[in-house]
C-alpha cells in the first residue's frame, strides 16, 4: 500500500521525524507555528497525525503527564520505517524538480 | 515554563461536552493538550478569551476520528437486545425467587392499573364519538351565545331560521341539515301507549352523515311530509317482526306518519340522540326569537374558506336582536369534531359529557398510577440492595452503565405486564360495577374491551413499566463494581428518605380521610335510610295514575281483597320533589312559604298520621271547591297559633286570594328529603292534581299481589302499563345517589390504602435493609429482638403518628363541611376514629413490624460475614 503524503502531512511527518520520541499533538503545533510562523490549529495536527497513523507512517503510545496537563498523559507519536521512505520519497521528488529548475532563474530572480 | 495556577480550570461544561463526544481511547491525550494550551491561552489573553478559545478548540476537535464510535468499534459493542434472553430469563427467576414481593408489587400495581384502564376506556369512549361519519372534519354547526345579562353557557340550539338565511345570501355551503325540536308523543300500538321521539329534520341529513338506511329509499325517504324514519331498535319495538315499511303510525291519536325508511343499526356513537326522523317539508321557520327552536349543521364546498361566514353572522345578529329584544345573541360555529368530547353547551342535541370532565379523569389516573409508580420504584430500589453482587458480577464480566439500566427496566417491565393481566381480570368485575352507577346509565357508556384498546393497555403498561423501572435501574447500575461485590454500598447515599417520608405521610393522610368518609357517608344513609320517618311506608304500593280518572281505579281496585285503603297524592314524599303555596292569615300579613301535599282524606290514615287536632278531610268535599286545609305542627306554628286547638277552624288566605279554613292539625313528621328539616306543610284536597294512588296491601304476598294489581290496571286502561312501585322502593330509588357516592368514596379509599400500605412497605423495607449490618452488630452484642424491633419500629410510629395526626384533623374538618348541610345527621362518634386508627396501626405493624422481624431473625453471621 503506498500513499501520497500531503503537503501538510509531509511537514507534520518531518516535525515527528525532528522531536523524535518527544512529538505530540500539541507539541508539533507549537513548532508549526514557530518553525514555518504559520497559524495552525491544534485540531488539524492530531487529525493529520490521527491520518498518518492510518497509513502507517507513524506510530503512537501513551508517554507521560509532563506539563500543565491536569494529570494527562501524552500521546507520543514516532515516525515508522515506512514514514523514513516516503519522507525519502517526497524529498527525492522535489530534489528531482528542484534540479529541473534551469540555474539562471533562481538566480536571477 | 512559568507555573500556572492550577486551580484556574477551563470551563467546565467544555470539557463534559468533549467527554459526551470523544471517543474514549483519544479523550486523555486530546484533553492534556488542550489543558496545556488552555494555560497558554491565558497567559496570553486572559480568561475570557481564554474560555472562548478553549470553547473554540472543543468544537473543532469535532471530526471522524475523535467521534464516539457506534459500530465498527471492538471496545464497546452495544447491542442490548443480544442479551434479551438472559435479562428475561433473570428476571423471571428473581420474580419466582421473591414471590411473597412479586405478589405485593404485581397486586398493588393491578389494583391502581385496574381504574387507570377503567379511565382509558371512558376516555376512548369519549373519543369514538361520530368516528364513523365520512364528513367529521368538515361538519360544522352555528351556535350561539346570549351576551346581555348573566352571561350564560353557549347554547347549540340556533333559530332554525338563521339556516334559512344563510343558505339565501351564502352559495358556499354544500349541505345544510336543519333539525327542529319537538315531535314526540306516544303511539298506541296494538293497545299499548309507546313512547317515541325523534327530530325532525330534512333529506340532507343522509347526504351529509353517515347514516345508513336497512330498508326505504336513502334519496326520497324524508321528502314527503308527514313520513318517519325509525331507528331499528324503535322499529322493532314498534312492529315486532312486521315490516315497518308503508305502516301508518299514529302519534298522540291526532298526528299519522307513514313509515319510509329503518334505520342500519348505527355503526358507532353519535352525539345526535334520537328514535325516529321526520320529515321538516311544509314547516317555515321565521321566529327569531326561537333560539332554542334547533339545530343547524352544515358543510362548505371544497375550497370554500369560512372566512365569508363570520361577517354575515354579525350582519344577522345586529339585523334581528337589539335592545328591545328578549336576549342579544352572538352566533358562533363549532366544529363536529368538538361537539363530543367538547366544552359544556347548553341545549345539546343528545346528552354528553363535557371535556373538563374527561381532562379531571385522565389527571386522576395519572396520579394514581404516579403514587403507585412511586411506590412500586421504592419497593424496588429496596430489593436493589440484595442484588449488589450480581450488578456487581455483571460489571466485572463487561456490562456497562447501559445494559444494568436496560436489564432491570425489562424486568420492570416484566412485573407491569405481569400487572396487566391481573388488573384486566379486576376489570371484570370493575366494568359491571361502574355500569350500574346511576350516573353511568344517562352516559350510556360503551365500555367494551376491542383488539385496539388491548394495544393501549400494552403500551400503557410498557410505558409504566420504562417509567417504574428507571429509576431503580439508574440506582442500581450506578453502583461501582468492587463496593457491589463487597456488600460495601455506604448506607449514606440510600438514606435520602426524607422525600419518600414526606410523600408516604401525604398517602396515609389520605387513606385516613377517605375511611373516615367512606365510613361517615355509609353511616349517614344508613341512618338516613332507617330512620323513623314518622309515618308508616311498609306496604304501600304507589301507582301512578297516568292520567286516569283516581274515582274509578280506586272503585275498582277497592275490589280486590287484598287491598285495604287507598288513598290519592301528588307528590310521593322523601324524594327530594316540592310542591309550594304562600299562606297568610289576613291581607295585611307577610305570606309564609308552604309545601303542600295534594292529598284526599285516606291519605292520613294510610300513612298512620296523627291528628293532633280538628279533623280530617270529609269525603264530601271533593265535589265542591276547596274549602278546608290541613297543617302540620310546624306549619300551624309559624303561622302564629300558640297550640294546634288554636287553629282550628281559622281562615287562611292561601295565594293571592282562595279562602280556606284549618280542618285539622297533623303532627309533625319528616316528608321532604332527610338533610331537610321540617318545613311547614299542609294538605290541600284538590283531586286535580292527583297524581299517585296510594295502595295499602295486606303485604302477605307482595308479587302476587302485584300481579293481581297489574291484572286490575289492565282491565281498567289496557293501554298503559302499570307503573308502580313500593313506597319504600321508590325512595330507595332516589336515595341511589348517596350509595353511588358511597360506592366511589369506598373504592377511592381502598385504593389508596393499598398504594399507602405499599409504599409503607417499600420505605420500611428499604430502611430496614440499610440499617441490617447495625442490626446484626447489636445482635451479636446481645441486644433482645423485642429491643430491636422497636428500635426500627420507632422511626415509622412517630410518621404515623404524625399522619394520624393530620388526617383525623382534615378528616373531622372535611366531613363537618358536608354533615353540616344535614338536618339529621349522625355523629362522628369516637367509633369511627377508633376503628380507623385502629386499622391503621394493624397495617402498620403488619408492614414495619413484619420487616423488622425479618431483620432481627436472620443470622448475623450470614451479613457480617464479608467484613
């Protein structure tokens, strides 16, 4: 079974891959939001991970109650053998593209 | 990361919301961070925002993934109905184990089922009113209203005339039937006087109601003057097993109707009453004055609005009625359909019973059924105690909140059906009983058990079964698995009972009260019916004359040698009917209000009256004017003689002018209804009004000679029947409304003493349970049983107590208000309080004192054992 990785899921996917063994829902939002300074709602990010799940690309398990949690425990998230190659994948086919790119534009630009 | 205050917490109808929804294995992670970004949200933007922001996050939570799963789900398969069986199967054996609390629960909920369905039938009946018209929804009637003076009821009854009217200026009717009030009369019918009534009205009436013809043409039968239509029953009555069709039928030896048509026996009820229709063609109708002349229904052509209608209603009742006129009318419509059950109307075309009423009976059988439902809900919740450790069990092996619920709602359920069936045997006996009600007999209900009103009974039983077992169930589902299995149930949270005391108090005040009624009305009629009455009654027999000559039949009853006197009345004394005249002694008085009696002079010695003074009728006198009178004691008195010798022969101006002297003074004894005392009276001699002959027998034989009288009348008018009845059985006759007050009181109160004693035995049931650990503890410390009886005992004496209390008080109050109405009346006496109380405590031991022996006797061992 191989899937596309969307562009959001993509990024969600490399967060993961990035906090490894320290990603959660909340976690990756607050990243999203510092890394790429773009406004995301935590809901869109446990569904993206909800759906990366689904596909296999990550794997998830109840970690600890650090933080202002109320006594919750997270869900830690880790990115899968299968989640390595399609992040390989994706970033293959935009290196692809990005060599496609005659040099002159992007220097010129 | 700075340290918030922890007790700053997100709100709270938030987070249930999320709980409602979320499906559970995603809830704690999805929570902590939203409690981790809630923190943050307040750093940032302070509480409110902060609230609306976490709102905000709440909602958009909302997607595929973190909704409840019903289905595809592992974790929680919910199908109730796969362990049906099981929750059956349970639920039987508890019932079974349990029989002596089966028998209670099923008894006490028939009982209060038994009048509820007694209630859903009247109120059925009420409903199938005119079902079988094809029209009901389009039939309407005018009515009207008078609106000077008093205002009055709404009336039915329109001038006929104003149907004439309307059907002139009006082209959107499409059938109008008038009916005019007022044939009636008696048929001689091969030598007997039959009664007949009936309605005249016109062809329409075919056209627009579903009646249906056996025999005669649907089209042409009420088109010729002077032809009847006669319902079946009347036919048949009428004519035996001739055929109806073309015979002539003479009303009142003037009037001939030529029969063209028999009614189909009708195929339901209807609220238009009558035996026969005649033909209305030939008669005009322009009176109108004539407001209680008849009634004008009508319906309108498809697409015809009745807004037209209301405008022209105005314009005739200012044309026709103004201050000159006898009343001011406003007409109005009223739809068939709210005809029967409807609001009370005046003049209505056949007897019915208003809507209020039926709201009042369906109000009451709701709150029977609440108090036993009641009851019923704490009887159970007190045998929850015993069965902690199966929800227990259960909850260990998977079952949830919702399954517990589910199962003891089936067996509640169970018992209600279980209770149907027994309070449909009660019906039975129920049914027969209401019918012969007096009051029954003018309603004319129609009580039978149909294949559509069992589909009511069951769903009525199901819903009090749900109703009834759910908070039991709720209670008992909601136990925690390991306190369950542990016996641990904490007696706190059972002994929220205050409530249920306040409401047992309230059953009992009520039970008291009404067997203080029941018993205080028995002992009134029955003093009222035994009482001495002054005069003697035993064997007379009341014939009435029927019009016939009083002279002749008594010549020729006199014959008989049965017979010992007669004598002639007007009026049968003791129920409840008056006759009045004014009387004074000279011009100038103030007249006195008089009953009088027509009576001739027989009357005195055949009711064994005493003459204080003067002298009777002479039998002379009936030939010449009224000459003379007779007074009773009081009468004399209030006329202003000091003794009866007084008034003899002294002159009394009886209405505005008729001069009479005072022939005698009878004295005083009770003729009017007994909550009367006695008023002044006199016997007048006037043949005219003559109404009753009053025949004394020897009394050996009372139906033969019965037979011997009838034989008589019937060679002296073969064309009447004899009426007549005995002197005491006409009385009893009247006083059948006290019994049927009598009779409802009675069951009201065995009612209700069966839902008290119940619900006592829940509560104490229930409490005694709770304290059995206690119970057991004093035991085993050596505490006597006799000790601990009273020591569980104590707490319902003192409620009783109090009920005592309370419901003697009101029950003394209530029925003093009543009593009070009563010339003669019996007396409270300390017997009925006695017997009461009496009663009372007998259940009350009965109930507490049997539960506390139960807990006393059982062996501590087996309750202390788990701890």
């Amino acid at each position: 079974m191989h899937h596309k990785l969307g562009e959001f899921e993509e990024i969600v996917l490399l967060l993961v891959a990035a906090q490894h063994g320290e990603a959660y829902g909340l976690s990756i939002t607050r990243a999203i939001e510092k890394e790429l300074s773009r406004p995301v709602t935590m809901s869109s990010v446990h569904t993206a991970l909800y759906r990366l799940e689904e596909k296999g690309y990550v794997s998830s398990h109840i970690g600890d109650a650090e933080g202002n949690r109320r006594g919750r425990r997270k869900r830690v998230f880790l990115i899968t053998a299968e989640g390595k190659k399609s992040l390989i994948e994706a970033r293959d086919a935009r290196n692809h593209i990005w060599d496609m790119i005659p040099k002159f534009v992007i220097e010129f630009s | 990361m700075k340290e918030l205050p922890e007790d700053i917490n997100p709100p709270k109808w938030a987070d249930r919301f999320f709980k409602w929804y979320c499906y559970a294995p995603l809830h704690e992670s999805i929570y902590g961070d939203m409690q981790e970004r809630y923190d943050e949200y307040l750093e940032r933007y302070g509480l409110r925002k902060a609230n609306r922001k976490y709102w905000l996050d709440v909602l958009r939570f909302m997607n595929r993934h973190t909704l409840k799963r019903s289905k595809n789900s592992k974790v929680n398969t919910y199908n109730p109905l796969s362990m049906l069986s099981n929750y059956l199967k349970v639920g039987f054996r508890n019932l079974l184990k349990n029989r002596s609390f089966t028998v209670i629960n099923v008894l006490g909920l028939s009982v209060s089922m038994a009048v509820c369905l007694v209630i859903i039938l009247m109120i059925n009946d009420q409903l199938s009113y005119d079902n079988f018209q094809a029209n009901k929804d389009r039939i309407y009637r005018f009515t009207h209203e008078r609106t000077n003076g008093r205002i009055g009821l709404p009336i039915a009854t329109v001038p006929v005339v104003l149907g004439d009217r309307m059907q002139a200026d009006f082209a959107g009717f499409e059938h109008m039937v008038r009916f005019s009030r007022g044939f009636g009369g008696e048929i001689l019918q091969d030598g007997k006087a039959i009664a007949i009534n009936g309605l005249q009205t016109e062809q329409s009436f075919f056209e627009m109601f579903s009646f249906k013809l056996e025999q005669g043409n649907i089209e042409t039968c009420l088109k010729e003057p002077n032809s009847i239509v006669l319902r079946k029953d009347i036919a048949e009555k009428l004519f035996g097993d001739k055929n109806p069709m073309g015979e002539t039928i003479t009303v009142d030896t003037d009037e001939n109707y030529l029969v063209t048509g028999v009614l189909e026996a009708f195929p339901g009820k209807t609220h238009i009453e009558f035996e026969s229709l005649v033909s209305m063609t030939g008669r005009t109708f322009s009176n109108w004055e004539g407001t209680t002349e008849g009634w004008v229904y009508f319906t309108l052509q498809e697409g015809v609005s009745m807004d037209g209608l209301e405008p022209m209603l105005t314009a005739l009742q200012e044309e026709h009625y103004n201050e000159q006129s006898e009343y001011l009318v406003d007409f109005n419509i009223q739809k068939m359909t709210d005809i029967t059950p409807g609001p009370l109307y005046g003049n209505q075309i056949g007897s019915s019973m208003p809507n209020f009423f039926v709201i009042g009976l369906a109000i009451l059988a709701l709150l029977i059924i609440i108090c036993a439902a009641f009851n019923y809900a704490n009887l159970s919740a007190a045998r929850a105690l015993t069965r902690t450790k199966e929800v227990g069990v259960r909850k260990v092996m998977g079952a949830r909140k919702g399954h517990l619920t589910i199962q003891f709602i089936v067996e509640s359920i169970l018992v209600s059906l279980l209770s149907l069936v027994v309070a449909i045997g009660l019906l039975q006996f129920l049914i027969p009983a209401f019918e012969n009600l007096q009051m029954s007999s003018l309603l004319n209900w129609d009580l039978s058990l149909e294949p559509k009103i069992y589909a009511q009974f069951i769903g009525f039983s199901v819903l009090v079964g749900l109703i009834t077992g759910l908070f039991p169930s709720l209670y008992l589902a909601s136990f925690r698995p390991i306190e369950a299995m542990k016996n641990a149930i904490s007696s706190n949270k059972l002994s929220r009972v205050n409530l249920r005391k306040a409401l047992i108090i309230c059953q009992f005040v009520i039970s008291l009260v009404l067997i203080v009624s029941s018993t205080l009305v028995y002992k009134q009629i029955k003093f009222m019916v035994e009482k001495d009455y002054g005069y003697t009654k035993e064997n007379v027999i009341n014939v009435e004359l029927q019009g016939q000559d009083y002279e002749i039949l008594k010549t020729e009853l006199s014959r008989l040698p049965f017979v010992e006197r007669i004598s002639a009345t007007n009026l049968i004394p003791n129920t409840g009917q008056t006759t009045n005249v004014d009387a004074k002694r000279n011009f100038t008085e103030e007249p006195v209000n008089f009953n009088y009696f027509a009576v001739d002079e027989g009357y005195i010695d055949n009711l064994n009256l005493t003459l204080v003074a003067g002298d009777n009728f002479l039998p002379t006198q009936k030939d010449g004017d009224e000459t003379t009178i007779i007074l009773n004691e009081t009468g004399a008195k209030t006329l202003g003689f000091e003794t009866a010798l007084d008034a003899i022969n002294e002159p009394v101006i009886l209405g505005d002018s008729t001069r009479v002297t005072v022939a005698g003074v009878v004295k005083d004894y009770n003729y009017m209804v007994l909550y009367m005392d006695i008023k002044p009276m006199m016997f007048r001699y006037r043949p005219s009004s003559f109404r009753y002959a009053q025949v004394k027998i020897t009394g050996f034989d009372i139906s033969d000679e019965m037979t011997a009288l009838e034989a008589t009348w019937d060679k002296f008018d073969p064309n009447h029947e004899m009426i007549a009845k005995t002197f005491q059985g006409q009385i009893d006759e009247f006083n059948a409304f006290f019994y049927d007050i009598l009779y409802i009181i009675g069951l009201v109160a065995i009612l209700s003493i069966t839902i008290a004693t119940l619900g006592l035995l829940g509560i104490a049931t229930y409490s005694i349970q709770v304290r059995l650990k206690e119970v057991s503890i004093r035991k085993v410390l050596g505490a006597s049983s006799k000790g601990l009886i009273l020591l569980l005992s104590k707490g319902f004496m003192y409620l009783f107590g109090i009920a005592m209390v309370i419901g003697f008080t009101l029950a003394y109050l209530g029925n003093s208000l009543w009593l009070d109405g009563f010339a003669y009346r019996v007396s409270f006496g300390v017997d009925i309080f006695l017997i009461t109380a009496l009663v009372m405590i007998g259940i009350g031991i009965l109930t507490i004192g049997l539960q506390a022996l139960r807990a006393t006797t059982t062996n501590p061992a087996n309750i202390l054992r788990d701890d």
